[in-house]
C-alpha cells in the first residue's frame, strides 16, 4: 500500500491573552466616552438650573409694557372700518400726545415708526399721497380720514396739537 501524505493546514491561533486585551482596550474606550457624556450631562443640567435660578430673581426688562391695540402700519392707514378716524405718526417724543391719544380712544389709530415695517415713510420732507406706500413724514402728523380717503393732515406739533384740542374736547 501506497503512503498518502496528509497535509494539515496549519491554523494560527491568538493567544487568549491577546484577546483579552482587545476586548479590555474596547471596554475602556467605551467607558471613557460614557464618562464625558455623563460629565458634560451634569455640567449642562447644572449650567441651566444655575441660568434659571438667577432669572427668577431678576425683574422682567419690561415691566410696564403695554400693547397698544391701535398701533396699525402705514399700509392699513386707509384700511380701517371706522367711517371717520384720525391717524397720528409721532416722530419724537410721545408724551405730549399721552391726553389726547386717550380722550379720541378708537378714533384715533398710531403709526408706530419705531415699527422695522414703517421705517420706509420717513423722509426729508412730508409727502401726502392717496397711495399710502408713497407716503412720505419728515415729522409728526396728524391724517383725517373720511371713507377711506385723507382728508385732511397736518404736520409739525404745534399744528397736529392745536387740532387734537378741537377734536378730543
């Protein structure tokens, strides 16, 4: 009888320690990670309760803020239902105006030019046109408008106040 040769493959085999140690270097890593989350989880939580705390004791920034219902923009100046009111854009300070704008009340509507939105009617010169979008103030004025048309405007304080006394008493 013939021989027959056997060949064996020879399979390489890690050692159990160098698994081990694999599996040793994957668990620390993981752990690591875990602890920077948890730290950073605590730092946040403590940073925001520390945030809260301190805006409850502060006053609010605005405490006597009041919304004025008839602030309107300078593109529903002809678009209220009212058959005849009046529209102020005040330029400047707004105190001397404080007693008529309450005695006209729902009469009398605000343009607010401190409003991003009215900015673009500021000018050199007042400018009264039908198209409220070409509207033009250069100071404090005073719009009448009837059926949705101005009427009449005055402009400057002296003018717009000498015609809120004959209105609003």
């Amino acid at each position: 009888m013939k021989k027959i040769k056997e060949t064996k493959k020879k399979v390489t085999k890690k050692p159990v320690e160098e698994e081990t140690i694999n599996l040793k270097n994957v668990i620390n890593v993981f752990g690591i990670i875990l602890i920077f989350f948890v730290i950073f989880y605590a730092l946040t939580i403590f940073v925001v309760d520390k945030k809260n705390k301190n805006k409850k004791n502060e006053e609010p920034k605005y405490p006597n803020l009041v919304v004025e219902s008839n602030d309107i923009v300078i593109s529903d100046i002809l678009k209220q239902s009212d058959e005849v009111y009046y529209v102020i854009a005040i330029k400047g300070d707004k105190d001397i105006y404080k007693l008529y704008l309450n005695s006209l009340g729902d009469k009398l509507y605000n343009i607010n030019l401190d409003n991003a939105l009215n900015k673009s009617i500021l000018g050199k010169e007042t400018i009264i046109t039908e198209d409220p979008k070409d509207i033009r103030i250069s100071d404090t004025t005073l719009f009448v408008i009837e059926n949705h048309v101005i009427t009449e405007h005055y402009v400057g304080k002296e003018e717009v106040v000498n015609k809120l006394k004959t209105i609003a008493f």
